[in-house]
C-alpha cells in the first residue's frame, strides 16, 4: 500500500477529517519504496527494498494539540489514530505559537516524479555497483559506495478544506576509492530524480582519477589561500548560509542576518555579498525540481533569495510573518546559486597559485552571528601552480564564513547538483587554512 495515487490519497484523509470532531484537525499521509545497494572492500555487503506508508493527525481543541502516528487503514485504526491525537490535545498545555490550519490554497505541478526512476530493479544496483567495482579492482584500488533509490508521495489535507499532493522519485550514489597503498583518496557524489541522468561508470571514474591523482600528498604551510572550491566541496557552506536565512533569528540578534545595536531589525534590503551572487528558489526548476508546497501546506513559488548580492528575501514562519506584518515565506526543498561556463579545469588553468578542493566535510558552526564554519578538507587536495595540478595535499582544517567567501568571489564557474541543489564551481582568494590534518 506504499504508494497512493490522488484520488486514494484523497478518498483516506477525506475519511479521517470526517472522524474528527476537534475545532481543526489536520492529516498527513506519506507512503514511499525505497532500494539500496551497498559495497566495500570491492564486494557488496548489504541490499534490499523497503516499503512504508505513514499517517500522522494532528488535532487542535484552541491552541491545545495533539498529535498521532499510524501505519494501518482499516476504519476501525483512522478513526482510532483521530481519536487518540484529540485526546492528546486535550492533556496538552497551550502553544501560544499555533496558527490554526490554512485555507484552500493553490499550488503548481512539479515534475518531481520520473517514471524510470520508479522502476529501477536490483539489476540495475547490481550493475551500479560493479560500474565501481570493476574498475577499481583494475586500478588496484579498493571500493566503498551507496547507492539508493526511492518514489513516493505525499499528501495532506485539514478541517478547512485544503488538499495538497505530490510524487516522486529520486536516486542518490557516493563511492569513496581508496588507493591500495594507503595515501591516495577520491570521493564523488550524484542525485537526480530522474535516474537517465546518471551514469554510475563516469562518477566513479571520477572518483578513481582524483584517488590516484592524491596519493602521497605534501604538506605546506596552513594560511590564506585561493582556492577552487568543486560543488561538493562548497555545497554545505552555502546550504548552512541559505538555511539560516531566517527572519526570526536575524530578528531575534542570533543571525548573521541581525542589525547589530538595532534589536528586532535584520538585514533585508542590504548588499552583502559580491554582485554576481544570485540565489533563488524555483521548485519548478528542471534539474532540481522540488515540492510545491511546504510541511505546513503553504505554496513554495520561485524567489529570489540573494540578487545582484543584496538579501532579498527572508524565511517567515507564519507566526513569526503574523507577528511582524509581513507574509509568511515557507522553507524551499531546494535552491539554486547561479554561475557561468567555465569548468574546473577551466579555473585550475587561469590560476596562477592556488588549491583544489574537492570534499570538505565535518562542518560544525563556530559563530552563528557571523556564520563562521570550521571543517575539513578530504578525499582529494591538491596543489595548482602556472595553470596546472603540481602535487596532491596533505588535507587542512579550516575556518571560513560563506559571507567572507561569497565577498572574496574571483570566478563563477558551471552549475552542477549536489543534495538537490545547483551549485556553481567557485574561486575564492584569502580562503582560510587554519591547520593540517593527517586524515586522508
């Protein structure tokens, strides 16, 4: 029963609204099949399927709710699972922060769901895997990937008559090659949602290049540094930056988006990064589209969020949007940051000194307000010199702002998607390298 269509998953939530008789109820119910496939050591290790299919009610008496999960759809278990979260609101002190349930909205269609993708079998893993395998064993290299797919749906519906659904599917693989002699280590990552896209022999061909490119590293001197920071490597700075653009903390003086000495006003309206920073939301977009709506069934449409370097947009709860006077503005799935043409080989030849990096990972916050980072690089570093690789790199610890990073901009190169988003290949100078680290 994973997988509903609109009119199954209308006909269920229509049942469990009827059962309640709370001053709101709202009803979420999410199914999805799920396969895996798992290697290391250049032998697979693990695979498999899963099914599920979830409800979840939650009901309101004023501000008083409660919530409740189940997995059957028998009569008798919707009008228990309705039962049971207005029992819950009832024992619940008050949440002086909820905003009732909304009405009726209206959403775009999105084209989340590739029907190849749904169909992917353990054939087709089976030969992901040895796409890696293979060649790594030829390398003499050892192996370790994941790959997973996945299509679902996801519906809601509340007491005032809104009705919200989407389908989709996705697919997501990471292989690490470690080189058989211990020094060398490459790593890429791919997801799409539409599995024709991807093409498991190149990505780990890509990963095997870099593995053997960075056996042996040198270690040179921690300090600021040009770097060209791949996708990968930039993709969690910027998506901490994104998803910290919320109007409540900068509102609130714990956001780098916070008016220092002005309490209660942020930053909206003012340049703070370079001009050619552009980031926008666009659930339709064709190589990332998302949902259309969010968890709260507010409609997510295209919006810029950074323009020309200016903040242009906050992320508004609607209590907090209520509060304030302004309109709600729900968080996307997804953002796009936009870029330009050149590659990265195309960046490594225009530079006279710098460093490649191509992971960074283990990225904790140090300062909120300034959005300081502190993370390391792996999986492949390396030395540039006159328009060329030199040498791989012993890897560092470093400590940056995307805020800095994006105002330090020398090149924006071409897009590619990492996690759901679109992210240019970049050129940063003065990127800080606060240590080394003997972590390959």
């Amino acid at each position: 029963m994973a997988i509903l269509s609109k009119e199954e998953a209308k006909s269920i939530l229509e049942k469990v609204i009827g059962y309640s008789t709370a001053d709101e109820c709202e009803a979420n119910l999410n199914g999805n099949i799920g396969g895996n496939i798992r290697y290391a050591r250049n032998t697979v290790t693990t695979s498999g399927i899963e099914t599920n299919t979830q409800l979840v009610v939650q009901a309101a008496f004023g501000k008083k709710v409660g919530v409740a999960t189940i997995n059957e759809f028998d009569e008798a278990s919707l009008e228990k699972v309705v039962k049971r979260a207005e029992e819950l609101a009832k024992l619940a002190p008050e949440n002086p922060e909820y905003m009732g349930v909304l009405e009726p909205q209206t959403y775009q269609e999105s084209a989340t769901f590739i029907q190849k993708t749904a169909e992917i079998s353990p054939e087709y893993r089976a030969e992901v895997a040895a796409a890696s395998i293979k060649p790594a064993k030829e390398n003499d290299i050892t192996a370790a990937g994941f790959f997973n797919d996945g299509y679902g749906f996801s519906a809601m519906m509340n007491s005032k008559g809104l009705f919200a659904y989407n389908k989709e599917s996705n697919m997501e693989f990471t292989v690490t090659m470690r080189s058989n002699d211990g020094t060398g280590s490459g790593w890429v990552t791919r997801d799409f949602n539409d599995v024709s896209k991807f093409d498991a022999a190149e990505a780990s061909q890509a990963a095997i290049k870099k593995s053997l490119l960075s056996r042996e590293p040198k270690a040179i001197e921690p300090g600021k540094y040009t770097v060209i920071l791949e996708p990968a490597a930039s993709e969690g700075l910027i998506s901490n930056m994104v998803f910290n653009m919320g109007a409540r903390a900068a509102d609130e003086g714990r956001s780098f988006l916070s008016k220092k000495g002005e309490q209660g006003k942020n930053r909206l309206g003012e340049k703070l990064f370079d001009e050619r920073v552009n980031i926008y939301v666009d659930p339709l977009h064709p190589d990332v589209p998302s949902a259309t709506w969010s968890g709260d069934g507010q409609a997510i449409k295209k919006m810029d969020m950074v323009k020309d370097g200016v903040v242009k947009n906050l992320f508004y709860s609607r209590f907090w949007a209520q509060k304030q006077g302004v309109d709600s503005v729900p968080f996307p799935g997804g953002y796009i940051m936009t870029g330009g043409t050149a590659t990265t080989e195309d960046l490594i030849k225009e530079t006279k000194k710098g460093i490649l990096v191509t992971r960074t990972w283990y990225i904790r916050t140090v300062d909120p307000q300034t959005l300081l980072y502190t993370g390391l690089t792996r999986d492949g570093t390396f030395y540039i010199e006159d328009g060329e690789i030199k040498y791989p790199l012993k890897n560092f610890r470093f400590n940056e702002s995307p805020v800095i990073m994006l105002n330090n901009l020398e090149t924006l190169g071409k897009q590619y998607r990492v996690d759901g988003n679109l992210i240019p290949v970049m050129k940063i100078r003065d990127f800080t390298f606060s240590s080394l680290s003997d972590a390959i």
